[in-house]
C-alpha cells in the first residue's frame, strides 16, 4: 500500500497516514512555462495499492481545474506504470452542486467529473459529505466510497449543548435529508431527542428567496446543518431567522468550510455562538489562522479516512464502519 498526498493537500495527507502509521509516499510536482505541469512517484508503484488523496477546492494559485487535472494526470500514471490499483480520495469533491439540470442546456458537471475519474481506469472512488448522494453514487461506474461527518458533528454538539434542548435546522429544504441524519445519529448514539427544523431557499439566477420557517427554536441551542460553507450567505440567513424567533444560542455546522468571498460576515455577525467544520480542505485552517481564538472550531477527518483505507486493505466489513444497517 502507497498514499500520496498532493500539493496543498500535504496537512490532510500527513494525518491520514499518521492514522494508518505509514509515511507518505514521496512524488514529484513541477510546472512549466506556459501553464503545463506533470507529476510522478517516485517511488515504484508496481503492484500497489495506491491512495492519491486531493481535494478539489480552489486555493491561493490553484483553480479547481487545476487540481482536478493534476490528480487525474497522477491517478493515470500510476495504473500507467503497473499500479495494482488506483483509489483516488477526494473529501471534497468540486462541480458536485451541478447534478442535475434546472435551466435550459444546463451541465451535469457531476457526471462529467465521474466519465473523467473512469477514463484514467480509477478503481475507487471516496469522497465525504458529497452535496447530493444520490446523484454521486449514480455518477460513478467504479467502486465509491461515501464518508460522513456525522459522528464527530454529533459528539461536538453533545458537549456543546450540555443540559441545552437541542434543535437540529436543515437551512434549505434541499438539506433537510442530512439534518434528519444527524438528528437520528444524535439520538441513538448520544441519547439526545433532538427537535428539527428547515427553512425554505430557492435560488435562481443569483437570488435568494423564500420565507416559509418551519420548527421550535425557541429558547433551544439550534445547530445549523449544511454540506459546506461557501459565502456563508445561506447559514448567516438561516441563523437571523432563528435568532429571531427566540433562539438560545445558534451553531453552523459543516463539513467542508471553504469560507469564500463573502463568509468573513459569519465571523463577525453576533447571531452565531460557533461555527463547526472538518479540515476536509486547506481553507478551513487557514480562516482558523484569521480568526484565532474566535467562533471557528475544526474537526480532524484524517483518522476516519485512515480507518477507511485500513479496512478496505484489511478487506473487512464498511457496513457498520459507514454506519449502514446489514
């Protein structure tokens, strides 16, 4: 077995493999004039097992094109060059919002994305919190591998709430599937009997609305669930309405924190007690260095990745390890 981590997703790789108690595979990354690059092992691949972990979020000098062709250049010369088999990981997987079509001639990105992984012979595919899983596991024609978040979600808000009455809140209708979740797992694995809410958001051409408020907030530590953050728009919207309605305290809660332009408004509105991420990508540490000591708190997935590739090696059950009943 080799893991290799690439560039930018060195932090991640480095826990991963700590977890598993193996070093990362030494590769070679380097650009050239005129936009190119390459990247190779270097060391010999023949017969491996090979874990490329990346993930796709767009950072300072890498696009997210760019990071989903280098880690399919990587993934392709591995089988290349006699790999037993190729598992490319990839916590947060870009273009997976684009899954179905809602305006004329939209994309379907996240098929797109799915053909592009198949075409360099990619054996598995693992990815975490995937915006809509349905719609990933009907992309892929290779083996996948879905992760959540939700075991370490559901301990934090046990701590976080205390004696509190909890709320659990899908701010869409489109997330109330993944809040049901975390409620049901709050439940049976932290004896917590959650309430739920959701709010309703529609968006098209770039505007928001929708004022439909649904569940009992008041005087409850409302825990907000959602796949990312990306402007904070729908979170911070989402945590006004509960605010307004007499919440005690208001937590945002997300896998993947990519805090782009517009997210330093979470930090700085007082209707948010904390926010909640995992380091499924580079961007979350970085925000944590901009506002040390303030609302934002990460969570490490490293070990549960680790534990992942520990079974798939060892070829032991993911049924019960994925929280699947048999």
């Amino acid at each position: 077995m080799l893991v290799f981590a690439l560039a930018g997703s060195d932090y991640l790789g480095s826990s991963v493999a700590e977890a598993l108690n193996v070093g990362l595979a030494a590769h070679e990354e380097r650009d050239f004039g005129g936009g190119e690059h390459k990247a190779r092992p270097l060391v010999s691949v023949r017969g491996q097992s090979v874990y490329v972990i990346h993930s796709l979020e767009a950072e300072a000098g890498a696009s997210v094109n760019d990071k989903l062709c280098r880690l399919l250049f990587f993934l392709a010369t591995c089988r290349e060059n006699g790999a037993a088999e190729v598992t490319a990981i990839c916590p947060y997987l870009a273009y997976s919002r684009k899954d179905r079509q809602t305006k004329a001639r939209d994309p379907v990105t996240t098929r797109y994305v799915a053909t592009l992984f198949e075409a360099m012979a990619t054996d598995r595919f693992i990815t975490m919190d995937v915006h809509n899983l349905a719609a990933f596991q009907n992309a892929f024609r290779c083996q996948t591998l879905h992760l959540s978040a939700r075991p370490l979600f559901c301990d934090a808000i046990a701590r976080t709430a205390g004696t509190a009455p909890v709320t659990v809140f899908s701010p869409d209708g489109g997330g109330m599937k993944r809040a049901q979740l975390v409620r049901e797992m709050l439940a049976s694995r932290c004896g917590i009997d959650a309430g739920f809410g959701f709010m309703e958001k529609r968006r098209s051409r770039g505007v928001v609305t929708g004022e439909l408020f649904a569940g009992d907030v008041a005087g409850r530590s409302v825990f907000i669930v959602d796949d990312m953050i990306g402007s904070g728009g729908t979170m911070l919207r989402a945590a006004e309405a509960c605010r307004e309605r007499g919440a005690r305290s208001v937590h945002a809660i997300a896998t993947h924190g990519l805090f782009g332009k517009g997210s330093e408004a979470l930090f700085d509105s007082p209707v948010l007690d904390g926010i909640l991420v995992t380091d499924s990508v580079s961007a979350a540490r970085e925000a944590a260095n901009r506002h040390s000591g303030q609302k934002l708190r990460i969570l490490p997935v490293g070990p549960m990745i680790g534990e992942a590739i520990g079974r798939l090696e060892a070829h032991q059950p993911l049924s019960g390890f994925l929280g699947m009943e048999d």
